[in-house]
C-alpha cells in the first residue's frame, strides 16, 4: 500500500507501538482489524485519511470511544478521532461546537460554566457525535428532546474526500438524515449543537430489592401515564456479580435502580416522585445535583467489557411486556440481563422546527435489555425472545441502544430517503456499514 499523505496524526499499521491501543474501546468483543490506523488530529488528517482509501479503493470505518461499535470492519482504514476533542461554547447562541472525538464529559464541563447544559446521555465517556448521530436520549431527554433535533451543523468528510459545512439551509436532506440516522453516511469532523439554560436538577437514584421489582414495574406504569416533562426518569434491573470488587450490598444480589431527574422546585421534585415511593420500599436518597453529576444518577460501569443489546420502542406499556420482560430477562435468567425501561414522550415526542430522522418519536417507552457476550448465543436468544414477546406493541427501534454486530444485523432501521443519499454520496460504498 502506498505512504498516505498530508497527515499530521500517527498512521499505523498492524505490528506498530500504539496501533492496538487504536482497536481498543469501551466494547471488547469484535474490535475493528483494519490494516491502517489514522489517529486523526484534524478535519484535514480526516480528508486525507478518506481520499486515500477512495483512490485506493479500501473501505473506512470511524471510532471515537467504541460504545456503539457494532460489525467489525477487517481490513481498510480505521480513522479514531480521539484526539479531535476540542469543545467550544457559544454562550450567546448556546451552542456548544464539538470536535468529532470529545466526549460528554467535556460538554457538560465547558457548558456547565456558562450556566448551561447539553443533551448528555447516562455514560460521560460516550461520544458526543456517535450518540448524536443515532438519536440520543439524554438525562433530562423528556425536557430537551433528543440530541439529534439540537443539532445546527454538522462538518462532514463525504466518500470524495470533500468537506461539507452541513445545515439545514444548506443542504436539508442530508441534514436531515444525519440528525438521528446518520451513522456511515461519512466521517463527521465537528457538530454544532444547541445547549439549554440549566445548571442544577432534583433527582437521584431509588434501588428496589428483586421481591419488589414486579411491584415497581407496575407501578411505574401508573406514575409514568401522568408526568411534566421536566421528570425523567429510567429504570435498570440486574443481578450483581458475586465479585469481591464490588460493595457488599450489591454482590450476587438482583436490584433495580429508579433514575429521576427533575428540572423544577425540589420541593415540588419531592411531591411528584411521592407516589411512588409510596408504592414499593426503596433505599436511596434524592437531592439537588448540579448536572456535572447527572451521569452519576446510572453509574455505568467505566470498566471496557464485552456486551450485546437490543432495545424495542413501545407504542404503549403493556403489562404483558413487563411480565416478559421479567420472565424471560428477569431475575431468573440463565445469562446475566441488564433490563432497562426509559419512559419517554415530553419534549422527545414533539417533531422539531427542522425535520430530522429520529424513528418513532411518538413511542412514550423505550425497552432495553443487555447481556455480556459469554461465547454462547444463549444472549442473543434470550433478546430475540424477549423482543418477540414485545412485538405487537412494538414501533421500532432506535440505533444507540443496538450493541454488537448481531443485534443491528437482526434489527435493521430503515430511515426513509437514506438509501438514495448512500447512493448519491458513496456510490461505491467507501463507509463501513455495521
Ligand atoms: C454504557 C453506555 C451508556 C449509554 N448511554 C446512552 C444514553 O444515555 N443515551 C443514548 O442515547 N445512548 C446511550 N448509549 C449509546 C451510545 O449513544 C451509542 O453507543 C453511540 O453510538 C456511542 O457513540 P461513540 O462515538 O461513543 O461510540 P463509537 O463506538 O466510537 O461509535 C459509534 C458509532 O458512531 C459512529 N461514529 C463515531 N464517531 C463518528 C464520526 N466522527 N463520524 C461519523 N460517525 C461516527 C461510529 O462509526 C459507530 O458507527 C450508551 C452506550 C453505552 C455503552
């Protein structure tokens, strides 16, 4: 293969110090095994990095953290973004532009210093542009909306290797697409996104032990039908490992965490969440929070591990879900499942100013389940099962929460208008589709 030119950021190939620690992200199972690494450091080490596979005519791949990593490509180029993560706020547009690369953390930072906040999701270690690309639903989502509808621009490298400056006047199909469907579509450099004025929330986590967790499901149900939109609030159920690692009160035990967010009054937070914790006994304590800890409310395990998910957009809460969900991914599972529930609908429901392609925006929950990748298929069978049980109040899916190549190769997303921009911009089919 010929030396690629005009990078300022290393290139490395396999044998290469430091080209493993490329492969390497959050998800460990099926890393990317290009035979070229292009450790960005720029928009201009990204152009050069896509014309040099199109003249060579390699496939590309693109990774920022490796949350959403899905079917590996082998071969071809890998462009990681790591270390294109700069953040700039606009405080009198509230806009925060990012770099391909930076993660929440910096967002919620930077934008934490101008009194305001992001569309930031439960993991501070996610990036910002993968996330935004398939949706994003965020800590304060039933208030912000969804990620993908706050975005202004976006800065995307296209399989001719030219650099777009997209918005909606610009270009509003492909602006359009790449706010909720726009993974593969190229390599974006930077995006524009809106910020909201905010600073502190009421909320925490309320933890539920296994007996109780069939009660809080059902009560859930009730306390969720009526809700401003400033409460958000998600449930995840699992059983612990047995690891000394872990405290006490979690090993080996099953326990479902109720996360609430709520913009308003404490006070008032205190009075909408009473009747739930009326309902089932709960540990734990809610309080005011600045929102440089929302992500603290989920805990998400910081530890790279491998795992595959599949998630169902639900027209509505039936209980008969709730009880397959229980049955077939509860507390009794042969394979650790994580079970998640995020009530939906407020602001996420509403269509924004300017189209975008989230699917399903109507769907008022969202059901999620995970496992780790254990070398059977029993994971997959136990999602294919329970994701059938969910079908007939099924609206779809949402691409964030799909994980590993199987759970997107089972459950494709078709976003109308995608296949003719794919056509038009990468008419040979440059972008690694996963
Ligand atoms: C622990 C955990 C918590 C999560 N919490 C939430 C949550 O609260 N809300 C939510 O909506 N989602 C959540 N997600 C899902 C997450 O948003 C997706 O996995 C998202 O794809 C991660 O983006 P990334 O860039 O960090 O990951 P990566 O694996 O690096 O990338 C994911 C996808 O985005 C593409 N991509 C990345 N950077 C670029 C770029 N510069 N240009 C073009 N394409 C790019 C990649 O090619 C890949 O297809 C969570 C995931 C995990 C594992």
């Amino acid at each position: 293969m010929d030396a690629i030119e005009n990078v300022k950021g290393p290139v490395l190939r396999p044998g290469d110090d430091g080209f493993d620690a490329q492969l390497a992200g959050y998800q460990t199972d099926h890393p990317h095994r290009p035979d070229l690494v292009v450790a960005a450091t720029s928009a201009d080490d990204v152009v050069a990095a896509v014309r040099h596979a199109a003249d060579h005519g390699l496939p590309v791949a693109v990774e920022t953290s490796g949350h959403g990593r899905a079917a590996p490509l082998t071969g071809g180029v890998l462009i990681t973004t790591r270390r294109m993560d700069g953040v700039r706020i606009d405080p009198a547009r509230r806009v925060a532009r990012v770099q391909a690369g930076t993660r929440w953390a910096r967002v919620v930072a930077a934008a934490a210093e101008h009194g305001l906040v992001p569309p930031s999701g439960s993991s501070p270690e996610a990036g910002v542009v993968g996330y935004t690309l398939g949706g994003g639903i965020g800590v304060l989502a039933r208030e912000l909306g969804w990620a993908s509808d706050r975005v202004e621009s976006v800065d995307l490298v296209t399989a001719d290797g030219g650099l777009r400056h997209v918005t909606a006047d610009s270009d509003p199909e492909l602006f359009r697409v790449l706010r909720g469907a726009g993974h593969g579509l190229g390599v974006v450099t930077a995006m524009e996104i809106e910020l909201a004025p905010g600073g502190r929330f009421y909320g925490g986590a309320l933890t539920v032990a296994e007996e109780h967790v069939p009660a809080l499901l059902a009560a859930y149900r009730e306390w969720t039908a009526d809700l401003p939109d400033g409460l958000t609030s998600s449930i995840g159920a699992l059983r612990y490992p047995d690891l000394p690692v872990l405290p006490e009160h979690l090993r080996g035990r099953y326990l479902a965490q109720v996360r609430i967010a709520w913009t308003g009054p404490a006070d008032e937070g205190e009075r909408l969440v009473a009747p739930l914790r009326a309902a089932v006994p709960t540990t734990g304590e809610l309080g005011e929070l600045p929102y440089t800890e929302a992500a603290s409310i989920f805990s998400e395990p910081d530890r790279p591990h491998p795992y595959t998910g599949t998630n169902a957009l639900l027209r509505e809460l039936d209980p008969a879900v709730l009880d397959a969900a229980l049955d077939i991914a509860g507390p009794g599972a042969p394979v650790m499942c994580v079970l998640g529930l995020r009530h939906l609908g407020g602001a996420l429901s509403r269509e924004p100013a300017v189209p975008d392609a989230v699917p399903h925006r109507d769907a008022p929950y969202l059901l999620q389940v995970l496992s780790l990748v254990d070398g059977t298929d029993l994971p997959g069978r136990l999602h294919r099962e329970l994701m059938e049980a969910a079908a007939p109040w099924t609206a779809g899916r949402t691409p964030n929460f799909r994980f590993g190549s199987r759970a997107a190769r089972d459950w494709p997303i078709e976003t109308p208008g995608r296949a003719e921009l794919e056509a038009e911009l990468d008419p040979k089919g440059l972008f690694h589709q996963a």
